[in-house]
C-alpha cells in the first residue's frame, strides 16, 4: 500500500483537496471519464461529510494492488438505510440523496460503513496497467468480436 494522502478537512480544504486527489490520482495513470468520474465521487463523499456529519472529516488516499483508493471518514450520526442503498435515482424535484446515488455509479466500488458513531466511505478505482498503456498514456480500446466474425461489442481495459 502507497499512501498518497492522508489528512483531516473541513469545508475550507473542499476544493483545494479535489485539486490535490485529480492531481495524484492522474500521476497514478487515470485519464479522461475515469478520472472525472473518481474526483467527482470522492468530492461527494467529503461534501457529504462536511454537510451532514459536523463539518469535519478525515480522508486518505492510497493505491494497492493495481487500484486507486480513497477513504472519507467522519463522526456523525450514520447515514439512513435508504439512502445508502443508493439504487433508486432520487427525483428531480428532490433535495437530497443524489451524492451517494452518484458515487455508486461514478466508481468501480463503492462501499459504505454507516452507524450511530460515523460513516467511512471506502471508494475504489481500477488504474491502468503501465504496460498497457499507449504513448499518450491512455488505454487502448480492444474490439471484443463474436464468433463469425460480428462485431459483440467494445470493451476498453
């Protein structure tokens, strides 16, 4: 385990900690859409935490094993049952409900431990592998094709 990060945060460190994950997260070999999708979930989860749970937290971010990692944590008072299902996308007219709803799509896992005592957020992100990268550094796309020839589908690493 590589720990990249690891600090408290309130509301003052909310942006300047996104810029800090984008950046460490890119030199870890995100690009593009995953990236994006990874600084925005973990965004969620520290808004969350400043919002609903005291206005403080601890976060951490590390790589092991070939994934990008990051871990919210705060002492509030857990998150409601329905909310950390996430399953169902909240209505438009909605006010709330939407970070978790989000977070649970934007990365490859999502996992949340919720109680009376505090939450931690525990998000996760497949990197690319080094030697499958192109030149510019993003994956290449593989073109997955059924038998006779027909294209299945595209698939990228």
């Amino acid at each position: 385990m590589r720990t990249l990060i690891a600090q408290s945060f309130t509301l003052q460190d909310v942006s300047k900690l996104r810029h800090v994950v984008a950046e460490q997260a890119e030199t870890c070999g995100l690009h593009g859409p995953r990236l994006d999708d990874f600084v925005l979930a973990v965004h969620e989860s520290v808004v969350n935490a400043v919002e609903h749970a005291g206005g403080w937290g601890r976060f951490k971010l590390y790589t092991v094993d070939g994934v990008i990692c990051s871990e919210t944590s705060d002492r509030g008072a857990g998150i409601p049952e329905s909310y950390v299902n996430g399953g169902k996308r909240p209505s438009d007219s909605s006010y709330t409900g939407r970070g978790i709803y989000l977070i649970r799509r934007l990365c490859d896992v999502a996992d949340f431990r919720t109680g009376p005592s505090g939450t931690t957020v525990l998000l996760t992100m497949r990197l690319p592998r080094r030697s499958g990268l192109n030149a510019r550094g993003h994956m290449r796309r593989i073109r997955v094709t059924a038998p006779g020839g027909r294209p299945f589908g595209g698939f990228t690493a």
